[in-house]
C-alpha cells in the first residue's frame, strides 16, 4: 500500500506522459464530455452559449468569412463553432479525437443543411490536399500540447495555409497560473463519476513547474478490476512567450487580444487570443 500511494503521488517530468485517448476516445468520459459540450450555461469543454455566439460573430466579421472562404477548426468537438461558421457560407472542416461528438456534430450539419466536413482523427495526425484561409484551435487546445507537438503543429499550420492564410487561438495566461495551487484530493467517484459509470477510487494530484509555467491535473483511476491515470497537462504563456513560439516557426503575430471574441487585450486577463498569420 505504500509503494503504491509513493506512486500515485509521484511528480512526473513535465509532458512525460501523453493520455489524451483515455479522456476522448473512451467509451464513457466522452459520453460526459459530451454532455458538457452541451450545457449551454457553463464553461466546460465549451464556453457557454451566449460567448459562442459572441465569438463566432467576431470570427465572421473579422476575418471576412464568406462562400469564399475556407476553414479548419482543430478540436471542433460536436461542432459549436463550425455550425456557426458555416452558416456565413463558408467551406468548414472539423477535426476531433472524440467518436461521440464528430458523430453529433454530423447529425446537426444534416439536419441544418450545412456542408461541413467533419474528421474522427487526433488532430496531430491530420494532413490534407485543402489549403485554407483560417485555421482556429479554441478553449486553450493548444496549452495541453507539448512543446515538441506544439512545434509539429504549427509546422503543419504553416503548410495548411493559404499564403495569406491566418491562425486564431486561445492560451492561458501566466495570470492564470499564479492562480493555480498545487493540492491532492481524494474521493470516491472522484468527480462525480466522470472517470467510470462503476464504483472507483479516484486521486488528484496538481503539480506546478514554476521554470516551464505548466500545471498538471494527474488523475489515477482504481476500479475493482483495473487501475489507469489520465495525465491533464496545460502549459501557460505569457504575451512574450507565446509570440516567441510562433516566431520561431515563421508566424507574425497580427494582434493579441483577452479571448476569441475579440475583447481588448488585458494583461490582467486569465487568457489571451493570438491572431498570427505567415511571416513574409
């Protein structure tokens, strides 16, 4: 019993473990991520319904978006953005790790008459003939990325686009992370049973890496008859930080602003939204 608590409790090194297929592709949290994505009065999974909508206008009209336009949203989950989009007449693609909700969001393009294409992929694998005008990755996808596949994905953005093709996404901010406060929990049904619709013992141990300005939510899961744990990695930026990132791999920044509704910038703010388009 001791070696196994010095285990759930041990820091890993930052990134060390990828688990995004047990939290996407598994049969019974993706039901609930689903039902998340869904609830149109909260900021889980999704951001609620009336900023959506608020962020989809601006979308629209800061980028021009028309039957003109194609758009590659990285992360579409049961398609809240990309039916929004879509309806401005623009051609939209949809890429998500998770079965359940790519199968939603079809049903809703059918239903609504919208030509959306929709891929069931891990978006790190994705690749395309399609050249598009603008590629977007919203509710901070991009801070639960390791720097390496941070880096593979930009590469794949910059050979995505179109030669005056734009990129919009949202990050974390350091503001963000001194909010953050290492803790371990545990619980039975640890998160209401999110983790498994049995009985399980649930842990959750955060970690903060003040040098890398990342913060993991481990989650070590023990039912009756098998034990696993999701790692939930994000990495924080600051204004600096981030602009390096994208410069680094031939992206100018265009503008940064508080969130994917174009709200001013603040430097106080939890998040920050970067338009960035290719570095001539």
């Amino acid at each position: 019993m001791f070696s196994d608590l010095e285990k759930i409790n041990k820091r890993p090194k930052p990134f060390q473990f990828y688990t995004a297929e047990e939290l996407w592709a598994n049969e019974h949290t993706s039901k609930m991520m689903l039902e998340f994505h869904l609830n149109e009065s909260i900021d889980v999974s999704s951001r609620n319904a009336k900023f959506i909508d608020r962020s989809a206008n601006w979308i629209g009209s800061h980028f021009g978006l028309d039957g003109t336009k194609n758009i590659c949203d990285f992360g579409c989950g049961p398609g809240l953005y990309t039916t929004r989009i879509a309806e401005s007449g623009a051609s939209v693609t949809g890429i998500d790790f998770s079965k359940r909700s790519i199968s939603y969001a079809k049903n809703i393009a059918k239903e609504r008459g919208l030509k959306i294409e929709y891929i069931h992929q891990n978006y790190l694998h994705f690749t395309s003939e399609k050249r598009f005008d603008l590629i977007t990755m919203i509710m901070c996808d991009f801070c639960a990325l390791s720097p390496e596949q941070r880096n593979d994905l930009l590469k794949k953005f910059y050979h995505l686009l179109k030669s005056n093709g734009s990129v919009l996404l949202d990050v974390y901010s350091l503001e963000s992370y001194n909010k953050r406060e290492e803790q371990t929990v545990y619980e039975v049904n640890l998160l209401n049973g999110f983790w498994s619709p049995k009985k399980y013992h649930g842990f959750q141990n955060t970690f903060k890496y003040e040098y890398e300005k990342v913060v993991l939510d481990k989650y070590t899961i023990i039912e009756e008859n098998r034990n696993y744990e999701v790692y939930n990695w994000l990495q924080y930026f600051s204004k600096e930080s981030i602009t390096k990132e994208f410069e680094k791999n031939n992206f100018m920044i265009e503008n940064l602003y508080s969130d994917v509704a174009g709200s001013k910038y603040d430097p106080g703010s939890g998040e920050m939204a970067v338009v960035v388009k290719k570095a001539i």
